[in-house]
C-alpha cells in the first residue's frame, strides 16, 4: 500500500476550491494516482522526478517515491502559471 502526503500548498489550493464539479474531479483524480502512482507524465529539468496529470486547464503534480512506497502531492495550478 501507497503511504499519501500532502504538501501544505497542496492542502490550501483544495480548500479554496469552491466549484463542486472541479473538486469531485481532483478527488476522483487522487484515488487514481494512488491505485496507479506512474500514471502521471513525468517532467524534466528543474521539475525532474515530479510527475504531472492534467485536469482541464489545471495541472495536479505529485512526487512518487517507489523506493519508500510513498506518494507527494504537491499543488494544484494553472498551466499559465508555469
């Protein structure tokens, strides 16, 4: 079984998010992540060894550790705001 983090960051933008949909969305996203950890697109340079999903305009990322069994997940931002 998958040990789950959440960072601080991560934890703030999920409780400023109002729309139900949207937060249904990411919730269904996490249970996803966690049953399948490598499903995410795995970046490169300064964002190495991160992993992205995407949710409409939104990009969830997360640090999987296969090593320790542990899963990161690290904010939630607009692709604008890369």
């Amino acid at each position: 079984m998958v040990e789950v983090f959440y960072n601080d960051s991560f934890l703030h933008v999920i409780h400023r998010i109002k729309d139900a949909n949207f937060r249904e969305r990411v919730n269904k996203l996490i249970e996803k992540i966690v049953n399948d950890p490598e499903i995410g697109k795995p970046m490169r340079h300064e964002r190495k060894g991160t992993r992205e999903v995407y949710i409409g305009s939104f990009r969830l990322s997360y640090v999987f550790i296969p090593e320790q069994n542990r899963l990161v997940f690290l904010s939630i931002y607009h692709k604008d705001e890369q």
